[in-house]
C-alpha cells in the first residue's frame, strides 16, 4: 500500500487529491439531492416525443437568448459532473441525462426518450417518483 502512495504522489500532489476527495464528497451528497428532486419535479409527459416543450416561449427575445445561454451552461456542468460520477462516487448515469435533457441539440429529444426508455432506467426513475407520489413517466410507444 505504501508503494502505490508513493507512485501517486509523484504524479499527483497531496492538496490535488485533497481536492479530489473533497470535490467527490460535493458531487455524491449534491446529486443524492439534486437527482431526485429534479426527477420527480418533471412533468410525467416530459420524455414523450409527442408532446412539444416550448420553453421561454412568450418572453422577450433577449430573456429567451439569455435563459437558453445559462440552460446550457448549466447542462454541460451536469454533464460533466455525471462523466466524472462514472469514476467517482454519485449518479453519473443520471446525472448525464439531466445535462443531455438541459442542452439544445438536434435529435435530443429521440436521444432522451430511447435512453429513458431503457427497462432499467425507466423502472430506476419511476421507482423515485413513486415514492413521491408522483405518476410515472409516459414514453411514447415504438412506431
């Protein structure tokens, strides 16, 4: 044990790995708070490809191009974060799929609505919003 500490220190310095640990405890308790609430604050028909999701849509120009600015900014921190949770401790896989869902790309809703509707997924996020007493998720069937 003593020889795998001392070949970590030479590439990596005492306070980088402090860092790390600390950084890792922030990632585990945020996303065992944040993933849930978030989860369960969802519409159930937010993945359903059928129904649209217009967002900021009555506001002014500028507020829309401000709020979509910070949305994404926000999902790529979410998605950086689940990235680092698949090495580190926390829901990664969720996570990511939250940034995923708060960033605008092309095919982004057909990209959510078939990772949600993995068996395993699904059945994870519904058991949350079950015992918040909130309906589950309605998936669009496959054509």
């Amino acid at each position: 044990m003593d020889a795998l500490l001392s070949t970590v220190h030479q590439y990596v310095s005492t306070e980088t790995l402090v860092a790390l640990t600390v950084l890792s405890i922030i990632f585990f308790v945020g996303s065992l708070i944040a993933i849930p609430l978030i989860l369960v604050r969802l519409p159930a028909d937010f993945f359903d490809i059928r129904v649209p999701r217009p967002w900021m849509q009555n506001h002014h120009p500028v507020l829309r191009l401000i709020g979509h600015l910070v949305k994404n900014a926000i999902g790529a921190v979410f998605l950086f974060a689940g990235f680092l949770m698949l090495f580190l401790p926390g829901q990664g896989i969720l996570t990511m799929l939250i940034g995923v869902s708060m960033l605008d790309f092309p095919g982004k809703r057909k990209l959510e609505a078939k990772i949600i509707g993995q068996p395993t997924v699904l059945n994870a996020i519904n058991g949350v919003r079950k015992k918040f007493g909130k309906p589950p998720l309605i998936m669009a069937p496959d054509p």
